[in-house]
C-alpha cells in the first residue's frame, strides 16, 4: 500500500530562502560560483548550498534544474541579484514574496513592489517548487482504484488526525482530500517532465 504523510509538507525552514534555477552552466561550475559569492556575503547558514537532483531533499527535481539555498538576510543581497541577472529564476521557496517577471517564460526578475510593478507580472512564490515536489504523489494517487484511493487516505487520517481539526469525519476528509486531488490535475494538466525535462 502506498504510504504518505501529508501532501501539504513544507519546502524550507523560516530562515531560509529557496531559489528554483534553470541555468545552462553545469552544476559543478554553477556550485562553484554560487559558493563563492556566498562566502564573500558571509557563508553558508541554516544548511544552505547548491543542490540538484543527487541530493537525498531534492530528488525529485528535474536534472536540469538546481536549488541555491541562501539564508533570508538582507548580507546575501549580492548573492540574489547575481541569480536574478545571470540566471533563470524558476521559483522562489518562501510562500510571503511576491515577485515579478515574465508570465509567458515564467522568469523571475526579482521581488515585487506593489507601486512598482504591473500587476500582470506579480506572482506568488513557491508555486513550481510544490508542483516539482508533490507531482509523483499525485500521479501515483491517481492511479489508484477508488477502493485503494480511500484505503490510503484511510492510513493517513488515521496517523494524522489530530492535524486534520477542521474535518469532523472521516468521509469529510476523504471528500476533501478528492477535491484537491481533482483540482490539481485540472491546474496541472502538463507534467514536470514535459515542461522542465527529465
């Protein structure tokens, strides 16, 4: 039986900021880079580096995208602004920030002021980073029988209930665990494969 614990788990720590990077430089180069530059703001915190697939936390990502983990203080500025320049900015992880860019490519410019960017190119982060994480969970629900489906949410309620309050029955958070599951294949309709590679 497929065994889960919670569709809705959290990217990164409060600390930290999580950057999505689609970059033609190969990692080892592109690390070495990024290392440098963090070491002249001050160095790695909180666990911070650059990770691609290979790393145990990220490997779900596509090969050909990388995460720089940086810590949330204003001494990295220079580290973001060099992302932001030389490289395609996928996503940024930390789900307060609004920032702005290109919707028909997806790029990140940077983070949004409202009085001064369009509202056409304000976005919410963390949206491609919760799609790259949770998609293989929800394509395996999807396969799943309708018997089997409720046999796995069973599990799940039953481990986890005490964080699920707001349900006052199982059959209601079945119901709802449904929804979400239908609405993310509608908001989803394309794998991360087809648009990111393999």
């Amino acid at each position: 039986m497929l065994r889960i614990k919670s569709i809705t788990d959290i990217i990164t720590n409060s600390s930290n900021e999580v950057f999505l990077i689609k970059t033609d430089i190969k990692f080892e180069r592109f690390k070495n880079l990024v290392d440098e530059l963090v070491e002249n703001c001050g160095g790695y915190r909180n666990g911070g580096g650059v990770f691609n697939y290979k790393d145990k936390n990220y490997n779900y990502l596509p090969k050909s995208l990388f995460i720089v983990d940086i810590d949330h203080n204003k001494e990295y500025n220079p580290v973001r602004e060099w992302l932001f320049n030389n490289t395609f900015v996928l996503d940024i992880g930390w789900d307060d920030y609004k920032v702005w860019g290109e919707k028909d490519t997806g790029r990140i410019y940077g983070f949004a002021r409202s009085n001064e960017i369009d509202r056409d190119l304000i976005f919410t982060s963390s949206d491609i980073l919760n799609f790259l994480k949770h998609d293989r969970l929800y394509v395996e629900l999807s396969e799943l029988s309708d018997y089997e489906f409720r046999l796995t949410i069973k599990y799940i309620w039953k481990e986890f209930k005490e964080y699920y309050q707001g349900f006052k029955t199982f059959e209601d958070y079945l119901e709802y665990e449904n929804s979400r599951l239908k609405r993310w294949f509608r908001d989803h309709p394309r794998r991360p494969k087809e648009l990111y590679g393999e």
